[in-house]
C-alpha cells in the first residue's frame, strides 16, 4: 500500500473553470508525517479554502483507495 498526504485547495463557481487548484502529495510512511507536513504547508494555503487528507492507495493490492480527512478549511 503506498500512502499520501495531500493537501488540495477547494475552488466553487467560475474558479472551477477557469483555475487549476493548488495541490500537495507527498507520498508518506506514518500517519504522523502528515500532521508535520500540514503544519509546514499550510501558510501556502492561508486565505483559500482547502482539504488536507491521507489518501491510502490499495490499488496494487486489487482494493479501493481510502481517503481520511484531516482538516476542511472553508
């Protein structure tokens, strides 16, 4: 299983289209990792909304992905 933290910023409305959101994967070892790197990226995301979530990739192993929400700003 590879495992990830992500960090993506939420867009709404005409941003949708006309915007590519800002996004952070980091492929991470421990659950612990992503708190650290929340706390170092997230002065990148000041003023936005924005997810942070672990995304368990099971695909190599035939299952679906899982995906943990960590914090939901906006």
């Amino acid at each position: 299983m590879r495992k990830y933290f992500e960090l993506e910023e939420i867009l709404e409305g005409v941003e949708e289209v006309n915007k590519q959101p800002q996004m952070v994967r980091i492929e991470i070892t421990k659950d612990e990792e992503a708190e650290k790197l929340l706390k170092d990226f997230e002065p990148f995301f000041r003023g936005k909304k924005y997810e942070a979530r672990i995304h368990e990739h099971l695909h190599e192993e035939k299952g679906p992905c899982r995906v943990r929400l960590l914090k939901k700003v906006g």
